[in-house]
C-alpha cells in the first residue's frame, strides 16, 4: 500500500510542479465563475438592500419593512455599501445621513440618498424601496396627525399598532408556469456557474494531466519503478490513485474556493462531496485511457483540452441542459457531466437526499468502474511497449 501511495504522491507533485497549472487549476477557473456569475448569474429571487447611516428610527423602521416584504438588509458604513453595490452584491443602497435620521424622529420631511446596482433585478427591488419609504412616511404622517390632535405620542403609536394589527392587508400570490423558471429559482448568483465550471475543470485538468502519464513511460520514471520490488499492479494502482488525486485537488479546491469567496450554496456537502469524488473517479479513469493508449504528451494534452471541451459542453457544463432540445437533451447522457450535474442540482435547488441520488451516483460509479478496467488493461500493456 505504501509503494501505491507513493507512486500516487509523486505524479501529484508532478502535476502541481508545472507552473502552467497553477494558473488553470486554481486562478482560471474562479475567475470564470466570477465573470460569469457577475453577467449572468440569476439573482437569488431575493432582494438584498444595503442601508448606511447612524442608528435611529428611520433605518430601523425601513428595515423592517423591507424584511417584511422578504427582502435581504443589511447595515454598513457608506464605502462598503457602495462597493457591495459595484460588486453586484447588493441590488439598492440607502444613505441617510444625520440630518436626515434627526429630521425624521422630530417629524420633518427628510431627504434620503438612493443608488441603485447595474444588474437587471435592481429595478424590481428600487419598487420595493419605494414602496417601504411610502409606507414609513405614511405612518409618520398618521402618527404627526394624530399628535397634532393632542393624542399623547405613546397612546397614538399604540393606536396605530393596534389599527395594523386589526386590518388585514390584501396579497397577491403569483404562480409561474414556467418549468425553466422554476428549475432555476432560489440559485444564487454564483450557484449554477460554480456547479457548471466544477465539473468542466475537473475534467480538463484530469485529460489534460494524462500527459505526465506519458512523460513517466517516456522518460523511464515507471520503468525504474518496476525494477524496485514494485509489482505492475502496483504500479498501475498508483498511477490511478494518482489521476483520482489530481482531479479531487482541483474539485475540493473550486468547491471550497466558490462556498468562500462568493457564498456559493452546494445543498448538503456529503452528498456534493460523494457525487464530486464518483466524478473525480471517472475522471481518473478517463485519463488512464488516454495516457495508456497515446505516446505523445502534447497530442494528449492537446485531445484532452477538445474531448473535454466538448464532453462538457454536451453533458451541460456550458449551457445548462434544461435549454437543450429534447434530442440533445438525450444525447447528453452519454457524458458523465450529465448525471454530476443532475445529481447536485436536486442537491442545491431541491434539498435533495441520497435516495434522490442514487440513480446519478449509481451511473457515475458504473463509469468509473468500466473505464478503470480499460484504463488498467491499457496501461499494463503499454508498461512493455517501447516509447
């Protein structure tokens, strides 16, 4: 076991010393998920509001209109509002200086600052800020009548209170028959990209890492690995242990990198764990193939940039594949990208269990095995073969 976890460590290291993958595996693919998200990532279908300002009345009574409309708020200085709102974070902002805050608690008219984000959902939640800010005003303006009609301040907001409690306000509920619509609701940003680019990079990185499988037969590395009291078999499970090494790096890096940095929601992280590492085992196992059956190590490089591409583009980790025609859609079972991606989208969007799972799971795993059996039969052969 010793000699396997050995051999497993050194192709690791190998991979992690070409200072070409530093940038591919892990600066690329966070920057695409960033500027993808950043264009089109669907809002979560909540409205986030960032409120800047002292303490008092009025930030607290527009809060809480807002929360009460199911809005996200949040309180910050200024300079960090306005850099949520550059980000995309944050979809309007409210500055209320604090002429505006005293005005409002002696009952004067007061002026507040508002800036809305670029992204489309922003309009929708400006309505929303509008009609929170009518709301404070009108009941301000209640409780000044009131007042004015020489109601004690308290005896009038209890008043009021007890009228708000008492009315029953209309709602308005709305059902969408959109099955696409309803697929993607509740995904953050930077959900569905993260996702999408975790399964496309882990299999990039796994063919394209077929070359230093090549370069080890190549240059003699495995040859003075079997002269040691090393058996082939060995050997073999160490080279594979070594491709499922690399591709669980670049996974469990994009999956943690993404729950960091931009709050990416992976549902339950076993289950996104489990079906990530049946993936990563694929993978492994269709870099074995490659690395067995070529000689070249920019030809495989090269053929696992394009099979992967395209492998990915069809299992959906470009578009997603609820876009697809029916007979696309299909087609797009072939590739073990298909049943990764359907198996963590009931995961994030459905809170779905491992029962849910199983058939996706089941399939990956029936990949994984069939393809290690060539990869293993391939490679045993290709031991004896003159490079």
């Amino acid at each position: 076991m010793s000699a396997i976890l050995a051999i497993a460590g050194v192709e690791l290291r190998r991979f992690l010393r070409d200072k070409s993958n530093i940038f591919f595996v892990f600066i690329f693919p966070l920057v695409l998920i960033l500027l993808l998200g950043s264009q089109f990532g669907a809002g979560s279908g909540q409205a986030r509001v960032g409120i800047s300002g002292p303490g008092g009345a009025v930030p607290q009574a527009l809060a809480a209109k807002l929360a009460a409309s199911g809005a996200e708020v949040i309180f910050a200085d200024a300079d960090t509002v306005r850099a949520e709102l550059s980000r995309g974070r944050t979809d309007v902002g409210l500055f209320i200086d604090d002429a505006a805050a005293a005005d409002f608690d002696s009952g004067r008219p007061a002026g507040l600052a508002v800036v809305m984000a670029s992204q489309s959902s922003a309009q929708a939640v400006m309505q929303e800020v509008r009609t929170a800010v009518q709301a404070v005003s009108m009941e301000q303006r209640q409780l000044a009548a009131l007042t004015g009609a020489g109601i004690p301040a308290d005896q009038a907001k209890d008043a009021l209170d007890r009228a708000r409690q008492l009315a029953v306000a209309p709602t308005v509920e709305i059902t969408d028959t959109n099955e696409i619509s309803q697929e993607f609701r509740g995904l953050g940003r930077f959900d569905l990209g993260a996702s999408q680019q975790l399964l496309l990079f882990v299999f990039l990185s796994s063919l394209t890492g077929a070359a230093t499988l090549i370069q080890a037969r190549r240059f003699g590395v495995v040859g003075r690995v079997l002269a040691a009291p090393v058996s082939s078999g060995q050997t073999v499970a160490g080279q594979a242990l070594g491709r499922f090494a690399i591709a669980l790096v670049q996974g469990s890096y994009i999956m943690i990198g993404t729950a960091v940095l931009f709050g990416v929601q992976w549902g339950n992280l076993w289950l996104s764990a489990l079906v990530l590492t049946l993936f990563c085992a694929v993978s492994a196992a269709a870099a074995m193939v490659v690395g067995s059956v070529m000689d070249n190590d920019a030809a495989a490089a090269g053929i696992g940039v394009g099979g992967g591409l395209v492998l990915g583009g069809l299992g959906g980790s470009m578009v997603p594949p609820e876009f697809f025609p029916a007979a696309l859609r299909t087609v797009s079972y072939a590739t073990p990208h298909r049943w990764a991606y359907d198996a963590l989208a009931d995961i994030q969007r459905h809170e779905g269990t491992l029962a849910d799972i199983l058939p996706q799971l089941g399939v990956l795993a029936l990949m994984a095995a069939f393809l290690l059996l060539v990869g293993a039969r391939l490679l045993r052969r290709s031991l004896t073969r003159a490079l």
